[in-house]
C-alpha cells in the first residue's frame, strides 16, 4: 500500500500544487484547508505523513494540528511549511515532535526530498518497534511459561533484577531454558537495544576459547591471519551470555574474572587494553559448589558471577506447565511453516505428561514440532507422538528425585501427579475457549456437570484461567 499524506493548506492553488506533485510520485493524498479539517481527516483517517501549513487561517493554527496528530496518530510523521521569518516557530515545532520543516516559498525539488525522507525515518522507527516488540514477544516473560511456585519465583527474580546490572547465574538441567531467561533478563534491561551475544563455553575448544572470547590480533596464532574481535568486544553495552560456565577451562576463568572486576582485557596476542561496559550473565547445569571444592572452578570467579541466583526446574517437576507449553509450540511451528496450526487430544496430553522429559523443555519442543509435521491430520493423538526412552513409570524411578517425593506411599505420588497435570490441563483448555465452560466441556470430550465437578475438586476459580479478571463465562 503506497504511503498517505494528509496536506493541510489554507492556499488552494499551493494545495493542488503540492497534491499533483506527491501524487505523481505514486502517494496517496488527502486534502484539508483550514485546522479543524486537518484535525478530523487525522482522526479518522490512517496517515504515514502530515504535511501542514504552520499558519491556517482561523480557527486551529499548524501548532495544533501537530499537537493533536502527536497525540492521536503518534505514528504519522509531521512535516512544517513554513512563511519567511517563522523559521524560530518552525524550530519550536521540531521540539514538540515534528520530523523537519520546509521554508516558503520551496521548489519541488526540495519537497520531494523532505517528505521522501520523513517516510524513510517513519518507516524505520516502525520496523523497530515491531522488532522491539516481537523481541519482548519471544524472548520476555510471555515466552516462559509457568504457574507453579518455582517459576512464578523464576519471574519475580527476573523483573526485580532486570534494569540492575548485577551479574546473574542461571541454574538448571539441560533443555531447561537457561536462555530464555537470559534473553528475557537482557530484554527487560537498559541495554535491550543493544547486542545480546550468546556462548557456548562447552562447545568451545579449550585451545580456541580464549580466542573466542576476547578476540585475537593478526598473526597471533599460526591461522590468524587478520584481527578478530572477540565474543566480549561484540557485547560491548550489551549482555553477553557464557553458557555452560562450568565447562570453562581455568586459565579462560581467570581472564574473564579481570573483565568483571576491571572491565577490560587483551585481545590475544595482543598488548593494547580494550575496555568493555557489558552485563554477564552465566548458566551452568553443573554444581559449581562441588567443581570449586574439587579445585576445577575458581571461587573468586564464583562468587563474582553467582550475585544473584536464578534456579530453573526441571519439566518433571512442573507437569502442569505441559498443555501450556505444548500450545505454545504448535502455534510456533505452524507460524513457521505457514501451516494451519493443529489440535492436540486429551490423550495426547495425557502421555506428554506420563513421560519423564529427561530432556526437559528442549525434548518437548522436538516432540511437538516432530507430531505437528508428521501426523496425517490435524488432530494430533498420542499414537502420532514419538516420545522415546524408557517407560515413563521407569524413567521417574531412574531419575532420582521427581515430580513427587518418593517418601510418599506410591497411591499418594500418583494422586498428586495427576492432580498436577488435571489442573493445568484444565485451566488452559479454560484459556483456550475463553473461561466457557460449555465450550471447554464440548472441546475436551466431558460432559458439562462432569466438568464443573472436577473444577470443584481440584479447587480451580474463574481466576485461574481469567488472568485474576474474576470472570468466569457459561458457568
């Protein structure tokens, strides 16, 4: 769709002038020749640029309609055109928002480059916006997903440690998504806007990791043919994420540490100081308690990095997150194949939270995305899930501690599991039609009465799936 440009001009001949030229260069235009004209065309019309005389007759004067479409149609650009010796006004104008000015009298020349120009910033700072928030869409507390009391303390710490620039160490099995969290905490910084860099520090070469890391100059190393800049370099401003810290050989451990304490380092091969300004955040499924006590891991390092503690559970450990979760990554899929997005059944549920996600959140995902492309229909069923591994009954028992003590009698740990899984499973299959109950019930293949029974036992409010909004629809 070609761009809209509302013209405000008192002087009707200026007016077509200015409408035949922007016309011709393929725009849409709308015409107003006094304020009030100008002010309702912006209200009720979706503009990318308002181009206005800054005197216009009685009534509303240019000032206003830039005031009014700022507030209004804060996405439109606004552009002055101005009389001799109003230039100072014109200036006033850019304080109060406007993308730049064009002194009368103007050649058409000078026009098409000023209007050009603020559609091309407009543009940009709206495909920003929409990255910013796609961004926060992917990456902030939306994308992980949990109700239970460990993750609900996951978020709480993120949102009280975010704008801070304290170093912050994620604890969690592999597949968890330690780096969600990070990207989540990098998100809901200061720094959102600038790089957020990410390392494996397990899938590094011990004799390529401080190279990595802190960059190397030429003819460092046989190979080094030209300098590199280096992972820390990269983040500068940013948050640069160490994965995997406990894998970290101890001579990288020490050169890392100076950055914390001194904010700076040496490239390799290097002799010339490069200082850095970056948040570190680090994630380890190692006890790092242990790897310090074994001498494998530097206390001071530790301590640096370990300010704050983030601890993620396991999915085992959060069976109620499971029908959440696996919408979410339906849609995901579908989305990025351009699919219709398919259904999953209650018995399908029902396995994903029998099994023992030894892979955790990662395993999840897999199987999802994997049951999306390859069941015939669009209704996935637990014959079309491709879970793996050992029986869930065996996995729970070789895994150690799980969803359950396993100082419970076996009747009780089942009961509480399945308790667990019910009520999340019901109170997204709730979200997902809206809080209906009628609907809900017709959905998951339950009777009305059965439903509003099993809500009852499990103790479940309007709440719960209604976002605390206390509404609770065709109950």
């Amino acid at each position: 769709m070609n761009p809209r440009i509302l013209v405000a001009e008192d002087e009707r001949a200026i007016q077509l002038a200015i409408r035949g030229l922007l016309r011709r260069e393929g725009y849409e235009v709308e015409l107003a020749d006094n304020g009030e004209a100008a002010i309702r065309k912006i209200r009720e019309t979706p503009l990318d640029l308002v181009l206005t005389d800054l005197a216009l007759g009685q009534g509303p004067s240019g000032m206003d309609v830039l005031r009014f479409s700022k507030e209004h149609r804060p996405e439109a650009a606004v552009v002055m055109i101005t009389a001799h010796g109003t230039e100072k006004i014109a200036v006033e104008a850019m304080k109060l928002g406007a993308e730049d000015y064009v002194p009368k009298p103007f050649d058409n020349e000078e026009l098409r480059v000023v209007v050009k120009r603020a559609l091309e910033r407009t543009r940009l700072q709206r495909e920003n916006r929409m990255l910013l928030e796609r961004v926060e869409r992917d990456f902030g507390f939306e994308n992980l997903i949990g109700s239970g009391p460990a993750m609900k303390q996951v978020f709480e710490t993120i949102q009280k440690v975010a704008e801070t620039d304290l170093s912050v160490l994620i604890r969690g099995e592999s597949g968890t998504g330690k780096e969600g969290v990070a990207q989540a905490l990098h998100q809901r910084s200061s720094r959102r806007t600038r790089p957020f860099v990410a390392v494996n520090c397990a899938a590094i070469s011990k004799e390529l990791v401080e190279s990595e890391l802190f960059g190397h100059e030429k003819g460092a190393f046989t190979g080094a043919d030209a300098r590199r800049i280096g992972k820390f370099e990269a983040a500068d401003e940013g948050t640069i994420f160490l994965d995997e810290i406990g894998d970290m050989p101890q001579d990288t451990q020490a050169k890392v540490l100076r950055v914390l304490q001194e904010k700076a380092f040496e490239r390799v091969g290097g002799n010339r100081e490069v200082e850095v300004d970056v948040r570190v955040v680090a994630a380890t499924h190692r006890d790092l308690e242990e790897e310090v006590r074994a001498g494998r891991f530097r206390e001071d390092l530790y301590y640096r990095l370990n300010v704050v503690e983030i601890a993620i559970p396991p999915l085992r450990e959060r069976v109620e997150d499971i029908p959440a979760l696996a919408e979410r990554f339906l849609t995901q899929v579908s989305e990025r194949l351009d699919r219709e997005k398919k259904t999953i059944d209650a018995d399908a549920v029902a396995a994903l939270a029998r099994h023992a996600w030894r892979g955790n959140v990662r395993e999840l995902r897999n199987a999802i995305e994997q049951a999306s492309v390859l069941s015939p229909g669009q209704l996935i069923g637990a014959g079309d899930l491709r879970l793996g591994g050992l029986d869930p009954a065996e996995t729970a028992a070789q895994d150690g501690p799980g969803a359950v003590s396993t100082d419970l009698p076996f009747r009780d740990a089942k009961r509480s599991i399945v308790e667990r899984f019910e009520r999340g499973y019901l109170i997204q299959a709730l979200r997902s039609h809206g809080g209906n109950i009628s609907r809900t019930a017709e959905a998951i293949g339950m009777v009305r009465q059965s439903l509003q029974q099993k809500i009852r036992e499990l103790g479940l409010r309007s709440d719960d799936w209604n976002g605390g909004s206390g509404k609770e629809e065709g109950s």
